[in-house]
C-alpha cells in the first residue's frame, strides 16, 4: 500500500516538472479595501431585490416593485464577471456573443486570473481542452502587461510579461499541431487564434524598444561609416599609384575574427583590419534581437491569415461580431476580447460548456 502510494506521488510530481511554462513576474497584491468594496457592490446588488414576502405585507411596497426590479437590474449588469459575461441568446444568430466590462483591473488581478487558468489547465488530459485552458490563460498574462503598460503606478516593464507569454504560447501550440494529418478543424482554429496572439505580441515587443533600436541604427551606421572611410583612405607614399584605380570592395565581417573587419581589392592581394569595440558588438546584437521582433511578428501573422482562410466560415463570422483584427493597429484590449470569443465559441463546438 505504502509502495503505491509513494509511486503515484512520484508520478504527481513528475508530471508537474513537465508543466507549461509561466510567466514569473511577482506583482502587489490587491489591497483589502478594493476586495471589501467588492463584496459591499455584491452585498447592496443583492440587497436592492424586493422580497415577495416583504410585497405582500405592505401595499405601498408593490407600488415600487418596478422601480426596485429596474434598479436591480441594472446594479446586477454591472457587477460583470472580471473575464467575459455572456447575454441572452440571440435567435438570430447561430453562435452566442460574450459581454465584456470596461473596467480595468489592476494588474496583479489578472495575473493571479492568469495563473489560476494555467493551474486548471496543468490537470486536465485532453489536450484540446487543455491547450483552451492554457490560450486562455495566455490572454489573462496578456492582460496583465497591458494593465502594466497603461497604469502609472506600476514600475515594472511589461516586456518580460509579453516576451514569456509568447513562450508560453509556443508550448501550447505543440500540444494540437494544425500540421499534423489527423487535425481538424477545431485545432486550426484555435491555431489562428494562437497565432494572430504571438504575431501581435511580437510587435508590441518590437514596439515597446522601438526608440531604442532606432538610436542603435544611427550609431551602427555612423560607425560603419567610420570604418569605410578609414579603410578606403590611402596612405600618402601611394596616393600617385592608386589614382584611377577602383575603389575597394565594403568591408566584411572576418570569418575567423570576431572583432575585426578586413577589405580587400580586386588588383590589391594586401587587406586591413579595423578594430570593432566591445560596445559596438553589444549594440549590434541588440539591435538584431529588437528588429527580429518585427520580422517574426509579419512571417507569423503571414501563417495565421493562410490559415484563417481555410476556417473562412468561421472567422468570417467572428470578424463580424467583434471586428477584425488588424495587424500594427489593433489593441491589445481588441487581441483579448477577439481571442476570447473565439475560444468561448470552440468550446461551445467541443461540448466543453453548455
């Protein structure tokens, strides 16, 4: 008994080291008051429904039923869940449309959100399900950046947050491929919604170190500028015999030298070398890790609209409930609500929910 016990804890655990990646970022918690607050909204919306007990005791009390009833029904649409609330079914229409709050959290609030959509779907085993689970938890840490971006009282950068929840992103695409031959076509639709997510994060990340690629770019042409002219220029002892001739070729990188560059001519077998400071290397390669940014957000982007036209019915229809989405304008707050009435009608075409 003990040896199966100690097995299947062994199992737990191990199962647990193979879970998604999260991202880490450690937030201020919500403070007590606006929990209390919380609770005092529900406790007044619940109060502000007349009895029937009390309607039958007093005459002047049924007067006002419809003024309480009226007031009722309008503290209650307020207190909305934090996510998405659906509305009454429309005949007219086949899939149902979610109703979604303008009120903006604080950031730990999705956070934690985010990290309990994660924890739910760690547990579950079907990995349609599950990868749900986990794009649904992707646009709770999405979210929370944006809730990062737009608050003043937050210090911390949402760049960690986005660049880990693309991450996290990938992971869940490898648990239903589009690519693979038996997938259908609930798992090419939750692909395109993946990846318009990814593409879009891409750009917010290329975005948000957008001002400093760009002072990068001018200081990296400056210098290579520097490095051209100091190559190109002839000593004085040969200034006669290199009149007329053509100019050297740009300079290249040195395969086997990783802090010079080397020019050479067509008649000239002589070749140079220019020293490359160490900062200058760091630039460069922090340029290339912003720009790529860029890159990969339009080839991902690319993959989702090939894709979405396979699933045209679909995301026809979604475009038309929720506007499409449009790549280096759409929001952040547009990405969310899209992705998730996308994922509220797959799990409605799954069974998932009634």
């Amino acid at each position: 008994m003990l040896n199966v016990f100690c097995s299947s804890s062994k199992r737990a655990q191990d199962k647990e080291k193979e879970s998604a990646p999260s991202p880490s970022i450690t937030l201020q918690r919500t403070p007590k008051s606006e929990h209390q607050g919380r609770k005092r909204t529900l406790s007044q919306s619940s109060a502000s429904v007349p009895s029937s007990k009390s309607s039958s005791n007093s005459k002047h009390r049924k007067g006002d039923d419809k003024p309480l009833r009226r007031d009722a029904k309008e503290k209650s649409s307020k207190t909305e869940n934090p996510i998405a609330v659906p509305p009454l079914s429309d005949g007219s229409k086949s899939r149902s449309k979610l109703l979604f709050e303008d009120r903006v959290h604080s950031a730990d609030h999705y956070l934690q959100e985010a990290k309990k959509l994660k924890h739910n779907a760690d547990a579950l085993m079907d990995r349609f399900e599950k990868a749900v689970y986990y794009l649904d938890a992707v646009v709770s840490f999405i979210e929370c950046g944006n809730a990062l971006e737009k608050s003043a009282q937050e210090a911390k950068s949402p760049f960690p947050m986005y660049a880990e929840t693309v991450e996290l992103i990938k992971y869940t695409m490898k648990l239903k491929s589009y690519l693979a031959p038996d997938a259908t076509s609930a798992d090419k639709r939750l692909a395109v919604l993946c990846l318009r997510c990814q593409a879009l994060l891409y750009l917010r990340l290329f975005k948000l170190r957008k001002e400093s690629a760009l002072k990068y770019s001018k200081t990296l042409t400056e210098h290579l500028k520097n490095s051209l002219s100091n190559t190109q220029a002839p000593s004085p002892g040969v200034a006669n015999k290199t009149a007329g001739m053509p100019s050297p070729v740009s300079p290249k990188l040195s395969p086997g030298s990783a802090g010079s560059y080397s020019s050479s001519s067509s008649s000239q077998s002589t070749s140079s070398s220019v020293t490359i400071p160490q900062r200058i290397h760091q630039m460069a390669a922090s340029y290339v890790q912003v720009t790529s940014n860029f890159l990969y957000a339009i080839e991902v982007w690319e993959q989702a609209e090939q894709l979405a036209k396979e699933q045209r019915e679909f995301f026809s229809e979604l475009d038309k409930v929720m506007s499409p989405l449009i790549f280096n304008t759409s929001s952040m707050t547009e990405l969310v609500r899209f992705t998730r009435q996308g994922l509220h009608w797959l799990r409605l075409d799954a069974k998932l929910i009634q």
